[in-house]
C-alpha cells in the first residue's frame, strides 16, 4: 500500500513538472468541450493556508484535461523567496496541469479536500475561454506580479470567466465585512502567524470588501460561482461535486490565544514593575528585553510601510506604540531630550491603547497589552533622575 502511494505520488509530480513546460499553440476545442471550476481546499503549509482555484478544461474528442493554475510559483532558496515576499516582488506564473494529477495530488499527497463546479457555458464561450487562457499561457504573458487580495489564482480565474461571459460575476455592493475579517479565520490555528499578518497589515485591510471582491479567496469564489449567472440569467453552475475530502469553512477563534495572553502576562510584569519604581523610578533589565522586542515590531512595520512594495500595509498605527528607535535612548546618558522622548513614546502608546477601540485600523487582541506595557515602563523611565551623563545602562 505504501509503494503504491509512492508510485502515485511520483507519477502526479512528474505530471504536474511535465504539464507546467507545456503551452498549446492552437486554441481548437470542439463543442463537447466542458469547463469547471477546481476548489482545492486550504492544506497545512503556509502557501495554502487559504486554499487554491484552477480551470479545467475537458474535452473529449480531442483528449484535453488541463488545469490552468495561476498559483505556480518557485520557492527557490528559502531566506530569499522569504525575502521577496516581505519586499512585495513576487512573481507568480500560469502553469497547465493534467488535471486528474492535480486532484490525485491534492487529496493523497496534501489531504486537501477538492470541489467541482461544471460551469455552463455556450460552445462559442467555451473557446473564448480557451483561447483567452491559451493566450495567457504564453512564455511572455504567463507571469504576473502576485497580489494576495487583489491579484491571485482565484482572482486570476474571476477576470478570465467575466472576460468570457462579458458580464461581471457580482456586483460592487459592500459585504459589510473587511478583508481582515475575511482573513483571520483561515489562521485562526496558527495564533503565531495571526499576530504577526495583523500587525503587519495596515489600514487599506479594513476597509469594506465588495461581493466581486470575495473572490480573491477560493472558498468564496466557489460560493459565488454558485450563485453567479450567465448573461441570458441561467445559472452559471450546472453541477457541483465534491470529488476528495469533507471541505469545512475556516471558523474563527472563540478562545484566547497564547500570544494574547503572554502579551497580558508583559503588562502585568509591567504594570507590577511600575507600582515598584513609583516613589524611586529605575531602568530595569525587563526594559531592556520589552522595548528592543517593540523597536524589532516597529522596524518590521516601518520596513513594510516605507520600503516594501506592498500596498496593504500602509499606513499602520501600530506605529503608536512600537516606534522603532526605542532602544536607542536606553544606552544613552541620561540628556533632557530623552526624558522629551519617553513622555511621548508614553502618551503615544496611551492614546492608541484609549483609541483602540475607535480606530478604523483594527488591531489584533495582543497589541492593547503590548502598548499598555510600553506605556508604563516608558513612564517609569522619563522619570529616571537625570544624574551628570551617567548611561542609564553599563556600557
């Protein structure tokens, strides 16, 4: 049973290596051709954490089944793919898959649950559709800069239906819930990876998806295939089936994660700290581990702001609490400006704990306690007495 499962899996990978190389150099399909939607439910690596799409197409007369999958991308060395996708230049491609390889692979090499969506769509569609991928396929035109929300393999596959169609699969009425809400449930197991993607998101993430925008996640794009018409008002999908697996919608969080409540346990330590250094304030060890934790936060916020290509990460008021110089001022003598410096770092982190609950960026649960700390034992410190030029720590 193993051998065969190895087998299996090596024949999918060849498959899918052998299929990616491929491009047609004639779009010709008959009029038995069909066309469905692949739903390939979320897996457990990172890169499919929020599912995938991909187009098969299918004819029987000319023996086609290829899967056009806008989700192919070359991890390369692990520190620089990491690299680019921080920076924002990431490119993507279109590859051609055989598609019962695919399905084979995600189901018994990922354990990733596979959905079916027959579209219906006329003969003269049909070949539009075919060309238009087949153009797209094309050595020039196959890769394109990768956008999680506005441009990816779910996306990809709404542009090139309504391309078919000449009519948009769903209108621009707001859902009334943002793209961070869209997002969080998908990570809502990994409280490690949800911290940091909510820190590092800025405000544009808040704002209201429309139901055309749904479609940048897979799951949602199944579900508004399954309500989406064609231009005479029939429906668009003709059948549906659920070819591997028991797909089950990513729920949120009900229950505090580890992050959060360790961020509580920093305030605690903070707050206890503070009550401790009221009548004789001192610099403490605890500072130093705190804020050169904050000023990593604040340089890692200040990069995806300023220097990375990404567009949903500016601007970020987490920036309120987590300036990204604070470690600075603890090394240096003990100088009027720096007391200045620590009463605004402190009323800075007040006023977006105070606010938090108003401000139109939403925050993740662990940055109130964080900012909370910040503000204490940044108090604490602008009233260290100023004594000479003596450092606030031993040099």
């Amino acid at each position: 049973m193993r051998l065969t499962h190895r087998i299996l899996t090596l024949f999918t990978l060849l498959s899918l290596i052998s299929l990616a190389l491929v491009t047609p150099t004639r779009a010709q399909i008959s009029d038995s051709a069909r066309v469905s939607v692949f739903t390939i439910y979320p897996g457990e690596a990172l890169h499919s954490l929020w599912g995938h799409s991909a187009l098969r197409i299918w004819d029987p007369v000319t023996g086609i089944d290829i899967s056009y999958n806008y989700g192919t991308f070359d991890f390369g060395n692990r520190l620089s793919f990491i690299a680019r996708f921080a920076y924002g230049k990431l490119d993507y491609q279109l590859s051609l898959q055989n598609s019962p390889a695919l399905v084979e692979y995600s189901w018994f090499s990922e354990k990733r649950g596979v959905v079916e969506q027959q579209l219906n769509l006329t003969p003269s569609e049909r070949r539009v559709l075919y060309q238009y991928l087949s153009a797209n396929a094309l050595t020039e035109n196959r890769t394109y800069r990768y956008d999680f929300l506005f441009d990816n393999c779910a996306t990809r596959i709404r542009d090139a239906l309504e391309y078919t169609l000449q009519t948009p699969l769903a209108d621009s009425i707001s859902t009334g819930v943002s793209f961070r809400d869209l997002v969080r449930p998908y990570v809502h197991a990994r409280p490690d990876l949800d911290m940091a993607i909510n820190l590092a998101m800025g405000l544009p993430v808040d704002r209201y998806a429309s139901q055309r925008d749904l479609a940048f996640l897979p799951i949602e794009l199944q579900a508004l295939l399954q309500i989406a018409q064609t231009a005479t008002g029939a429906p668009l999908v003709i059948a549906s089936d659920t070819l591997h697996g028991d797909p089950v919608t990513p729920e949120t969080r009900r229950s505090m994660s580890l992050p959060t409540g360790a961020a509580w346990l920093i305030f605690v330590a903070a707050f206890v700290y503070f009550l401790r250094d009221f009548r004789e304030p001192r610099q403490r060890k605890f500072d130093v581990v705190l804020l050169s934790t904050v000023t990593l936060v604040g340089l890692l916020v200040t990069f995806f702001w300023l220097v990375s290509l990404h567009t949903i990460t500016r601007p970020n008021l987490h920036i309120m609490w987590a300036w990204p110089l604070h470690i600075i001022p603890l090394y240096l003598s003990r100088r009027p400006f720096v007391t200045i410096y620590w009463w605004c770092a402190a009323a800075s982190a007040v006023v977006f704990a105070l606010g938090s609950a108003w401000w139109p960026q939403a925050s993740p649960a662990v940055a109130l306690p964080l900012a909370l700390a910040v503000a204490v034992r940044c108090i604490t410190l602008a009233r260290v007495p100023r004594t000479g030029f003596e450092p606030v720590l031993p040099a």
